[in-house]
C-alpha cells in the first residue's frame, strides 16, 4: 500500500530496506546498516520487523505476530523506529537513509560491510606490545614460523638481477614510513609538488563512450577518480594552519571554516605519527561517482583499491622530494567526517597520509620514539646472492 492510500490511526510504519538479521551465540540481532547500529533482538522482534515488509499501522502489523501483546507490539515498534529499524510514514527519512538510495545497485551486503568496518576501538599506544605478544600466544607456531608462504615443490626458473639504477627504482627502494618528524616546515614549493604529482589532474579526455575523464597519476577503476584530497596544514611554509580541500583541477587549496588547524590526536587516537606531521591529506571516496556506472558491489572493492593506488603514489612523490610520508587507515571515522562535513554515506574518509621533514641525521624513523631504531636483520635475497658469487 501507499502512503496517501491510508490514514495513520496509529503508526504506520515499514521495514527499511537496510535492515539485516543474523543469530550468534549471544542470541538474535538486527543491524541497520546506514549507520552500523546493531540491535539486540529477541525473535518477537525479527518477526514483527519481517511482517513490516510495507507500509502497515500498528493494530495490523499486531495482527501478524501472533502471541504478543498490543501494547508490547507497539513498545517494540517505537523502539525499533528510534532505532532506525522500521520507517515511519509521517516522519522523513534521515538524510543519512537517503543517500543510503544510491547505493542500491550495489545491495545491503556493501552497504552493511562499508558501516560495519567503520568502527574500531583503538588501543594505547603504551599497551601495544602486550596486545600484539597475547595475540601471538593464540597463534600456531607455524603460521608464526615465516612471513613467506611455504612455496609448493616444482621446478624453479631462475630470473636475471633485477634492475635498479635509474631513479624510479631508486625511489621505490627508499620510499619508507616515517613515524617521526623534524619541527620545521615543509616548504611550499615542495609541498605543491607532492598535492598536484598525488591527486591533481594531469590533463583530460574524451572518451568515445561518456567523458571527459581526468588523468591523473594513479590509476582508477573505470576513470570514475572517485577520491577527493581533504588537507590538514599544520607546518606548511607560507599556509597558515587549517583544514582546506584541494581542487585538483585547478591546483589549489580551499580553506574549510575560519579555524586553525585541528586537535589530530582526535582523528587518530593511539597515533604519534599523523597528529606529529606537518600536513595530513584525507582521502574522501564521494561513491555517487562510481555508483552511476557500476551496479555491482565489487565496485566498492575498487574504490578502496583506488585509494591504496593514490597513498603508494603519495608517499613515492614525497620519498623522491625527500620528505618523510606516512599512511594509516586507523582514524575515527565519525571524527573526520564531521570535522570535514560529510555524513559517511554518500562520501566517506577512506584513508589518510601524512607528511612531514626529515628529523636531521635520520636515515629512517619508523617509530615515533627517538630511542626505538629500526635494525635490518638480514638483506634481500638478491643481494645476498651477489654477495656469494665466485670471483
């Protein structure tokens, strides 16, 4: 039924479409997946949510459970209403639940994946080794046992030496994460370079089926570019401090609000590194941009392969600059989104990277603490090859 075809005696409610049930061993629940909100249900609950699959008033919806209550049926469904769960037919729906619209193509299991794998808690950074020794104590030994897989037996093809003398090579051989960084800034000129190598647009085309396209450095799924570059300025020589987006058409940084830089230490909880940079470039994945032209969830996978594409491009322009890059997917996504004035659905904060300069006579600090070096343990297998060939 529609919602004009008849009048609201009581409440008349339906079952949002990004609603999903699942048992575990401590018992019935019910996710709505706009939001990530999951709901402890008994199987009164599941059924009077599965009898709700359009619109229905309470006295009706009470006729469809059988052996509850009219007063316990309608408990349930304002609870259950609050929660998001069921829809109500005189209330608009939640901007949120809205653009939650856009990604129908793509089905409640994406939808559910991308509300669900942004919440985490965040551990202390002084309780780090202790969590990652109990871990490892529930582990086999033989999975501990080597980082590299157990190659099957066959017969082996011995590949000539691995090139390297150019500069590209050069700087995937150096390109390293820094957790620790000196106090001066980064110079502007450099850091122009590192936006516009990153996320700026190199020139565009026009295809023979849609377009124009941008091209840029890194790679994108079908040309869509769906990631735009949210920059925190905290110690850029010549840009006072504050959160700005970057047009990568254009080449150049708008200022977001009046305010100065951000508490970091907000956005990355338990994290030395970020908070520490000298800028913090968020990538934002606005979804629209892909959701028009694939109508499969296995998009949602290129949106974030999209996104590890432009942080290895990131932090290989600031290695060949000679600035220190860092890379975390660790932040608290309600932070970052509200500070950036994005609701999570129709755009998202997906990934972050940080930059800043090198502390003086550091050859590499991948620790925040001064005192925890870093100590290479053996070289790679080529090298070592070398190094044991016979005059």
């Amino acid at each position: 039924m529609t919602r004009a075809a008849r009048p609201a005696r009581e409440l008349v409610v339906r079952r949002s479409r990004w609603v999903l049930s699942y048992w575990d061993d401590d018992g019935g629940h019910l996710c709505e997946a706009v939001t990530g909100r999951d709901i402890p249900a008994d199987a009164d609950d599941l059924a009077l949510v599965a009898a709700a699959g359009d619109w229905i008033d309470e006295r009706d919806l009470s006729m469809r459970v059988p052996g509850v209550s009219w007063r316990e049926v309608r408990a349930r469904v304002r609870a259950l209403a609050r929660a998001g769960v069921l829809e109500r037919a005189d209330v608009p729906a939640p901007r949120a639940a809205r653009h939650a619209d856009a990604w129908r193509h793509w089905g409640l299991p994406a939808l559910w994946f991308h509300a669900a794998a942004r919440g985490a808690s965040w551990a202390a950074p002084a309780d780090i080794p202790d969590l990652v020794r109990t871990r490892a104590a529930d582990v086999p030994p033989t999975a501990l046992a080597s980082p590299l897989p157990a190659w099957p037996r066959g017969r082996v093809v011995t590949l000539p030496e691995p090139a390297g003398g150019d500069e590209v090579f050069a700087t995937l051989r150096a390109r390293r994460t820094w957790r620790r960084f000196a106090g001066r800034p980064v110079p502007r000129g450099d850091f122009a370079t590192l936006l516009h190598a990153s996320f700026g647009v190199q020139a565009w085309m026009q295809g023979r089926i849609g377009g124009p396209y941008a091209m840029k450095t890194s790679p994108s799924g079908g040309a869509c570019h769906p990631l735009d570059a949210y920059v925190v300025v905290q110690r850029v020589a010549g840009i006072r401090p504050g959160v700005f987006a970057y047009d990568p058409d254009r080449h150049r940084l708008i200022r977001l609000g009046r305010g100065g830089a951000p508490d970091l230490r907000r956005w990355f909880p338990g994290q030395a590194a970020h908070p520490a940079a000298a800028a913090v470039c968020v990538l934002v994945a606005r979804f629209a941009r892909v959701q028009w032209k694939y109508h499969t969830a296995r998009a949602y996978r290129v949106v974030m392969l999209d996104a590890g594409h432009v942080g290895q491009t990131f932090c290989l322009v600031a290695t060949r600059l000679g600035l220190a890059p860092c890379c975390t997917g660790a932040f608290d996504d309600r932070v970052v989104e509200q500070a950036l004035g994005i609701d999570g659905i129709e755009r998202a904060a997906v990934y972050a990277m940080g930059v800043g300069v090198r502390p003086a006579a550091t050859s590499w600090a991948p620790f925040a603490d001064p005192a925890d070096l870093p100590r290479l343990t053996a070289p790679p297998i080529t090298a070592r090859r070398r190094t044991c060939r016979k005059p």
